[in-house]
C-alpha cells in the first residue's frame, strides 16, 4: 500500500474544536502529516481561520467575519461550545498557523473560503503568506470555487492547487483541461460511485485527496483504492488505518 497523506481536518476536530489552536496543536501529537484549515477575512484585514462565514456556530459571537474587526474576533471564545473544558481558544490568523505548522514539520492544506464571500485578493494575500515563509513545498491551497483556483496557480505556479468539489461531475476531463489545477479534492464518496477516476487522476499526474472521511471502513476502501491523502476529524484513527 502507497504512503497517503494523512490530515486532520479543521484540526483534530473531532474531540476538539474545530480550527482552534488546540484542534492544530493536538494534530502535531498523532503521526499525521498535517492539517487542513479555511480561511476568511476579516473587516480590518487580517486572514483569520473558521469554517463557516459566520462566527455564531463555533464562538459565543454573532455575525459574519467579514464585518467583525480582528480585535473584536480577538474577544471571542472559540471553544466552550464543543465543552466548557475547552474555554478560552481564540481564532488564529493564517500567519500564526503557517508558523507553527513549520515549527511542527506539518504539512498544510488550506482551503479559501471564497465560494460564498468572495474576499477581494485572497488568493494574492494567502500566497505572500506563503512565500514569507518559504512554505510553497508544504503548504498547497484548495477551494470550491475553481476560478480562484485558475487564478491562484497563475500567480503562485508554483504551490498546488486543489479542485473541491462534493458530487459527481460531467465530462470531468475536459473539466480538468479547462481548470489547470495540480490536484483534485472530491468529497470521499464520489470513489464510492465512480472509482474508476482514481486512473483518470492519476494518469494526468494529479493526486486525489478526500475528505471526510471518519470511519474506518471508508478509510480502508480509500488506501486499497490508491488515493493520495485522507482528510478527517479523527487523524489518530486514519493513522491507525495506515499501519503507523
Ligand atoms: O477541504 C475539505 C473539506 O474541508 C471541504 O469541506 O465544508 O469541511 O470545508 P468543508
Ligand atoms: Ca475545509
């Protein structure tokens, strides 16, 4: 069996919550290779890290992030809705993650948040990020919306990009010589109703990571497939899949 990329989604994001920095820290004690993440911006700027558009569901605020300063996302409590044991986890910018992801040797993922807010110069602003850093090996970018991704690999060529997507698609290699991208993202069960494009990928030199995958069987059906990378909220148990 080939070596996948194991990553904990949002962190380690089952137990923990989600894109917090214990959710990354506690990735960086399994034998996964990193992490994947989203990022957003904020109203005064900064590129901050959250799933969802909004602040209500994982904070003990409300509204969208793209209307709320850095300071005032500063003020609120990203943890204790997973648990009152987890108060006190406050949102992390994307430099603070890409510090410690080197620091720790991860590997990241980064998915920009850009298929409903479409934040003006995302692409441009997470790719100097990157650079900083001299991370363009070890971070590669993802996204639902394709057109950032077209337009993210023509100004960084050379950090990867990855095409999100959740269910079966049309014509899916025309579709690939149109986009440009290095890799593709599909929600894992797309390899349940069409593995057989696991050879269309990789004959055009593309990997193929999925996500989520949190259960075991799934995981299993995944490796023996051939697939490129795991994503999901339980990277302990995709380690122990993978024999490490
Ligand atoms: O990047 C894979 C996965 O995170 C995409 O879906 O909604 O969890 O960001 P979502
Ligand atoms: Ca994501």
């Amino acid at each position: 069996m080939k070596k996948a990329l194991l990553l904990g989604h949002r962190g380690f994001s089952g137990p923990y919550p989600e894109n917090t920095p214990l959710a990354f820290q506690k990735v960086a004690e399994t034998r996964a290779d990193g992490i994947e993440t989203d990022v957003h911006i904020c109203k005064s700027g900064e590129l901050v890290l959250c799933h969802d558009e909004k602040v209500d569901r994982t904070s003990n605020g409300h509204g969208e992030i793209k209307d709320l300063t850095y300071d005032e996302l500063l003020s609120l409590d990203f943890g204790a809705w997973k648990s009152p044991d987890f108060a006190g986890q406050r949102i992390w910018t994307l430099g603070e993650l890409l510090d410690f992801c080197k620091e720790a040797k991860l590997v990241l993922n980064l998915e920009l948040k850009n298929g409903i807010e479409f934040y003006p110069g995302l692409e441009q602003r997470c790719a100097a990020e990157i650079r900083a850093r001299h991370m363009e090996d070890t971070v590669f970018v993802s996204s639902f919306n394709h057109v950032s991704m077209q337009r993210f690999k023509e100004l960084a060529p050379e950090i990867e990009t990855g095409l999100l997507y959740e269910s079966p698609l049309q014509d899916m290699a025309h579709y690939l010589d149109a986009c440009n991208a290095d890799n593709v993202h599909p929600c894992w069960h797309v390899f349940e109703y069409q593995p057989e494009l696991i050879e269309l990928f990789h004959g055009r030199g593309m990997k193929a990571n999925v996500w989520t995958v949190n259960d075991e069987k799934a995981a299993r059906f995944l490796l023996d497939l051939g697939i490129d990378g795991l994503i999901g909220n339980y990277p302990d148990m995709l380690c122990r899949v993978a024999g490490r």
